[in-house]
C-alpha cells in the first residue's frame, strides 16, 4: 500500500503544471493517510489532480493528452518523467534543450528520444573530456594526487538506491541534500526541509562511514554522479552569499566568519577594531585579493576550493556530471537515468534559491581584478575550467595555463 501511495504521490505532483504543487503536496498528505484501498487512492487522486490544473488554460488538452499515461503509470508502467519538460520554460539554452531562450512561442519541439539521445552524447563527450585531461595530467604530474582527502566527505551514500553523489558547495547543493533526504525517507517533501536541516542536520551517510571493502565496493558498483558550474561564477557567489549578505554573515558557521577577519587584518588598509572583531562588510577588491594570494590557496574552505580536489573526478568514473547552469533540465535527465523520479523530483526556480551569476555579470565583476589577480585566480582553478569544459574569459586559448597544483 505504501509503495502505492509513493507511485500516486508522483503522478499527483507530475503529470501537469507545477505551479500548484504546495497546494497539491497539501491536500494529498491530508487524504492519504486515511486511504485504506488502492480505489480510494485512484480517487484522491483523481481530486488532486482536477485542483492541480485548476486555472490552467491548457487543461483540458493537457488531461486528454495524459489520460493514456496515468492508466500505464497506475497500472504500473514505467512512467517516463521527460515527456513534461515540453511543459517547462528554461531559460538557459543546451544542445539539447527544446526552448527558444527568449521567445517561448517560437521554440522547436525536439522529439523526446532525440532530446535523451543528444543528453547521453553531451556526457559522453564530458566524461571523454574528464578523461582526456586527467591522462595528460598524468602524464605531466606523475605523482600528484587524485583522490584527495576531501572527497570521501563530501559523496553521499543512499544505498537503498545504490547511488552516490557528490556535493560541491554553491553548486545547488542545498536541493541535492533534500533529494538525497527524501530518498532516504519517502514521508518527507522538498518544502518542509530548510536550508538548515539539509545542511547540518540531514542524517546522510558519506562515503568515509565505511570501512575499505565496503567502500571499495560502493565505489565499484553504485551509480555516481556530480554537478559542476563555472569557476569565476562560483568565486562571485560564494563572495555574494557568504559576505556581502549581513544575514547570512552573522549567523554563518564560525570558520566563515574567521575567513572574513583574517581577510580583514591582512588586507584593509588601517582596519577599525570593531572591523577586525566582525569581519563584516569586506569587499570585492579584498575578497579578490585573498583569492588570489598564493599563501592562502591551501587553506582555502570547501566553499570556494577547487571542484576537482573535492570530488576527485580524475579518481572516480562518475556517471554523470550535470552543470548547474541547466540545472533543471539536468537534473531531471540525470534522475530518470537514476530511476528516482518517481519519488521526488528537482524543485522549480519558485522553490529554489541559487545565487546565480551571468556570464556578463562574472566579467562585469572582475574588471576590478589586476592582471597579476587574474592571472593567478585562471591558475588556481585552470583544472576545473579544463576537467569540466568551461571557457576562461579572461585567458587566450594559446595561452599556457602555467597550472601550480598545491
């Protein structure tokens, strides 16, 4: 009965628009629990669905539409989640995508098979490329490192699905943990798991819990995958989160704001006590001078560290690696892949929070920045922009990269 109610859960939340989905989420946990036979599940569901479409001009062909696939999913086929994106507007145009960027009235239908067809070739050509200059850093850098101590903090174990995933801080992370918690307890929703509990008191496994064959073995067999975004786009949002918001500042773990104080000492010109006390308010030009200062790369926090040392992709075969810059898309590729749609699925931009940065505004941002600033910061993270298929704006593609790994 239970694993009925999750499969009806899914279809209440899926079959059509989103916009009404807390309302939705609302009234399915006021019916289930007093549903006792798989009839009184198909009608809630039924209502639920009929006041998720409510207002909905496109309804009644949505519904027509849909009939067909409910009774499949009801009756236990496989209900395939990527034939709802057509009902999506994204705002980020992909290879792959099927929206015009910004004009959703002229936008090209891609058939759905074609659409996971281009999906499976762009990661196959990240992994080739993850591949392809990991065998060259090999070959340059014999002995560096290629699982780093981070990363066995930082992969989540579900083993009721047999997947892991690793978190990269401002990469969306904060959804990625509720996913992860609701997979792990199927009672739970998106909505009632905030930023706090997902962050500090999530429960989740990570991969270090197990002892060396356990691990190896998850390694071996579960299904792994990763999300990714631009190195200068995560350098300005971790600025923007963690210290240009007083209101996060002031309640952000104790490390953060002794970043902000060392930042402070080391780099304000004639800084007031009280300054040096808080650490608030340091600035762009400052954090840029941190940044690049190469006695403080080694010391850097999880928050802002390279994305290659805290997943270790040239040491893990990761199934996929997804980028945030389509994050919706992706992810709802990557967990049908998954086969986890049916339980949950990627919150829409209304539900979520990302501090995200346009290519425009990240070059806008660092015309502040000096040559010898930029030239160290493309340095510092020339392995994430080559691992993970990016574009330095700010380096020549003949230019050597002059990579010093610490």
């Amino acid at each position: 009965m239970v694993a009925w109610m999750d499969r009806v859960t899914a279809l209440c939340i899926n079959v059509s628009c989103v916009k009404h989905e807390k309302l939705t989420m609302m009234v399915w946990q006021m019916f289930k629990k007093k549903c006792k036979s798989i009839t009184c599940i198909v009608m809630v569901a039924t209502i639920v669905f009929v006041l998720h479409n409510l207002n909905d001009k496109d309804s009644a062909a949505k519904f027509k539409g849909q009939s067909k696939r409910q009774a499949d999913f009801l009756l236990g086929a496989k209900f395939n989640m990527n034939e709802q994106q057509e009902d999506h507007q994204n705002n980020h145009s992909t290879p792959y995508s099927t929206h015009a960027e910004e004009h959703p009235t002229n936008k090209t239908i891609v058939p759905e098979n074609e659409r996971l067809q281009q999906f499976e070739q762009e990661q196959k050509r990240r992994k080739d490329l993850i591949q392809t200059v990991c065998e060259e850093r090999r070959a340059k850098h014999a002995h560096a490192t290629e699982l780093y101590d981070d990363t066995q903090r930082h992969i989540y174990v579900v083993d009721k699905y047999k997947l892991m995933f690793c978190y990269i801080p401002k990469v969306g992370c904060s959804n990625w943990k509720r996913i992860l918690m609701i997979l792990e307890d199927h009672s739970r929703t998106i909505d009632d798991i905030d930023s706090r509990e997902a962050h500090a008191r999530n429960k989740l496994k990570v991969l270090r819990y197990y002892p060396g064959k356990q691990l190896e073995n998850r390694l071996k067999n579960y299904r792994k995958f990763m999300f990714v975004r631009h190195p200068l786009s995560r350098i300005v949002s971790a600025y923007k989160n963690k210290y240009a918001d007083l209101s996060v500042f002031r309640v952000a773990p104790r490390e953060l704001r002794q970043y902000a104080k060392r930042i402070m000492k080391k780099y304000r010109k004639k800084p007031t006590k009280r300054e040096l006390t808080t650490g608030e308010n340091i600035t762009w030009s400052e954090w840029l001078q941190y940044i690049a200062d190469p006695t403080e790369q080694k010391k850097f926090d999880r928050h802002w560290k390279e994305m290659y040392k805290l997943c270790s992709p040239c040491a893990i075969d990761y199934d996929y690696i997804g980028k945030l810059e389509n994050i919706k898309e992706e992810a709802d590729f990557i967990m049908d892949k998954l086969d986890i749609s049916h339980v949950v699925r990627y919150p829409d931009k209304a539900n979520s929070h990302p501090t995200n940065t346009s290519m425009g505004g990240i070059e806008e941002k660092f015309k502040e920045a000096t040559k010898y600033q930029l030239k160290r910061i493309s340095e510092i993270y020339a392995l994430d922009f080559r691992l993970f298929g990016y574009t330095n704006p700010f380096l020549n593609s003949h230019e050597d990269t002059g990579i010093k790994e610490q």
